[in-house]
C-alpha cells in the first residue's frame, strides 16, 4: 500500500500490552524477526531517532536509539532502501532534531 515512509521517532520498541503470541515483543519484531524473515519489499524508508530519544529499561528491548539502530542493520542486510539519521543532542521528535 505505501511505497515512501518518513518516520520521526519511530517506536519501534516493546511497548505493546498485553503480550500477543505472534509479536510478543511488540514492535521491537520488526528489527528482530519480521523484516528478516520476510522479502524485501518495494518501499523506501527514512528513520530519524535523537541520541538523546526515549528509554525504556524495563524489558530488555530498551531504547529508541538502539531499536533505530538495529532496524538500519537488518535494512542493510536485506539490501532494503532505506535511510537512517540519528540527530546529535536531541530528544524525542525537538527542536534540534526539526533544525537539523
């Protein structure tokens, strides 16, 4: 359905809940089994975290950064057409990042 997606902040961590059997790890899936499971498909993406984006320590699947950083890894992987930006000294979707 969409061949262009622009994420800001993208969550791609575990926030889901309750647990479903089929993504217990809510979006941290996608990085971690979904994506490299699956064919590559027709779509370019654009993620952009801050470095100083959200953290969440309670589940092992724990921050923003390292979710953004792990999802560029397997897009190269695939040989997927993505774009990944990870603002310096910026938080959640801020000013800094809107600068840079």
């Amino acid at each position: 359905m969409y061949h262009r997606v622009l994420t800001y902040s993208g969550t791609y961590v575990n926030q889901q809940w309750p647990a479903t059997p089929d993504t217990p790890h809510g979006a941290w899936e996608f990085h971690e089994h979904l994506i490299p499971s699956s064919p590559v498909q027709p779509i370019r993406l654009w993620l952009e975290v801050g470095d100083r984006d959200n953290f969440n320590a309670r589940d092992g699947m724990p921050d923003w950064v390292l979710a953004h950083e792990h999802l560029a890894k397997v897009l190269a992987a695939t040989r997927s057409h993505y774009q990944f930006v990870c603002a310096r000294n910026a938080g959640h979707t801020d000013r800094p990042v809107k600068a840079q």
